[in-house]
C-alpha cells in the first residue's frame, strides 16, 4: 500500500493509504470528502463548544437583538422552550446575541467536552506524525460521535435553525464565510505530486511508479488556482540546523578579526634572539628579586 501525506499549501492535513492501481479519481473524490469532512468536524467542534456556554441558538430573526428590542417587536424563542438539555439549564448570556443563553448543566458539560476533544484527536493533524492513516469511515465515525453526544445533552434534538444541527443534515449555508473559501467542491479539485497535475483517467502508478512500499507527497487544491508552490529542497529542521552552523561560524570569525595580529610575537618561538641567549647562557635568567 502507498501512503499519500496530502498537505494543502505548505500545511500537514493527513495521511491517506491507497494503491497504486487505484485510479486518481477515486482518490481525488476520497481525499477530497475527507479534507472537507474533517473541515466540517472542525466546525461542529467549534460550535458545540459555544452551545456548552451558551446553549442553542436563536431564531434568525432574534440574533443580535437587545432584550427591550425582542419586547417590543414580541418575538419569542418557541424553538428554546422545546429543546431543553438534559439535566436542566443555568442562564449564561451570549456576549454576541446569537444563543439564549440556556447553558447546560455541567455533567452534560464534560459529556460535550469529552466527546469535542475525542473527535479532534481522531482526525488531528498529528496523526501524520504518529503515522496514523485518516479514512473516510473515521471521519463519519467523528460525526457519529459527535451527534450521538448532542442527542444525549438534546434528546428533543436542536432546533432546525441552530447550524449544528444543519451540519449533521448537511444543509448548512456557508455562503459568505471563510469557512466556504477552505471547502473544495470534489467536482473541482484537483492533486498534484511533484508539481505536475495527477489528471483524471490515469492512474497513481502513472506518476509513482509500481513500488506500493512507498510515501509521497500529494497536495490539494482546487482548479483554477495553478500549482502549489514546491516543496523546499530541504527540511525545516535541516534548515534549522544549517542555521545554527553558520551563526557559529560567523562568530568564530568574529572573534578571529576581534584579535591582535601582532599578539604571537609575545610566544617564545617568535623570540629571534632566543638562539643568542642559549649560546650565552642567558635563556632561564630571571630579573625578578628572589
């Protein structure tokens, strides 16, 4: 089996294990839904993390709204009184307007918790440094998680509005969001290996060869924004290291032009007149008074 390090731009994402028979295609479509699913498991994260704090969210037309506002244009959360957590809700209030404040209770804190850091160690970007292989059934087992632990906290479920919710049916709006500019449309992407293009319809072993004991690297991107740029001929340590090497350098040199050049005339092989006063017998009289 081949194992793909598929990076985006200069970035780690994670490592894929294929074949070399397997058809870029099929692989394109694969690394492409989970770069995306991993993307969309980051997102739930970061929204349960606030749903933890604050509860979920309000009605589209009660966002950002003040108290003394939502009175007077008598609008109400029915959505809030329905989808009530588990184990009751202390109030904690959105700074920024978008959730009703129902903070759930903490036990069903730490079950939020838990299951958050659980799903981001499985698709981690340092299990490319542990050599873990991310595929397509971890990520739905990621989502899998992630919604079982929402149906405890919500066994009402969330309401059709809150954008976890809409991520777990996948009719998120991500429309004019930086999240919409990291999603890749699979229709659209595109993996490149050693600065060429692995087009549709050939295959990996095309551009890898027959050896499947092998490890490449393969980035993403979608079509239309040229090649990434190229992997640097050496490593960040081994850069690191070079580094380190020339800063010492220079500072030997520093030192060596710091010295007097005149100072090995004090050393008594530079002595022109030693060999007289071996002759004379002068060469261990000291001057000193004893």
């Amino acid at each position: 089996m081949v194992r793909l390090l598929v990076k985006k731009g200069d970035e780690n994402q994670f490592l894929y294990e294929t074949t070399v028979n397997e058809a870029v295609d099929e692989v394109t479509l694969a690394v492409t839904a989970i770069y995306n699913g991993r993307l969309k498991i980051s997102r739930i994260c970061s929204e349960m993390e606030e749903l933890s704090k604050h509860g979920t969210m309000l009605p589209p037309d009660m966002m950002g709204l003040t108290d003394e506002q939502v009175e007077e244009l008598k609008l109400k959360d029915d959505w809030g009184e329905k989808c009530v957590p588990s184990g009751g809700w202390t109030f904690n209030m959105d700074p920024i307007g978008r959730r009703n404040g129902h903070q759930p209770s903490e036990h069903m804190q730490q079950v939020i918790t838990k299951t958050i850091n659980e799903a981001k160690t499985l698709i981690s970007k340092k299990q490319v440094d542990a050599g873990i292989c991310v595929t397509q059934k971890m990520v739905q087992e990621c989502l899998d998680m992630l919604r079982g632990a929402m149906m405890i906290v919500y066994p009402m479920n969330l309401p059709p509005h809150d954008v976890i919710r809409q991520e777990f049916d996948n009719t998120e709006d991500l429309s004019g969001t930086q999240a919409s500019l990291e999603v890749i449309d699979p229709s659209l992407a595109q993996l490149w290996f050693s600065g060429k293009e692995m087009q549709r319809g050939k295959k990996l072993s095309d551009y890898l060869g027959k050896n499947e004991k092998t490890k490449v690297i393969v980035k993403i991107s979608k079509m239309g924004q040229g090649a990434p740029a190229r992997e640097p001929v050496i490593g960040e340590e081994e850069r690191k290291q070079m580094m380190l090497h020339q800063y010492r350098r220079q500072e030997e040199l520093k030192k060596l032009e710091q010295d007097d050049d005149d100072n090995y005339l004090d050393s008594a092989w530079a002595d022109s007149k030693s060999l007289k006063r071996n002759f004379q017998g002068l060469s261990d009289i000291s001057w000193r008074p004893k």
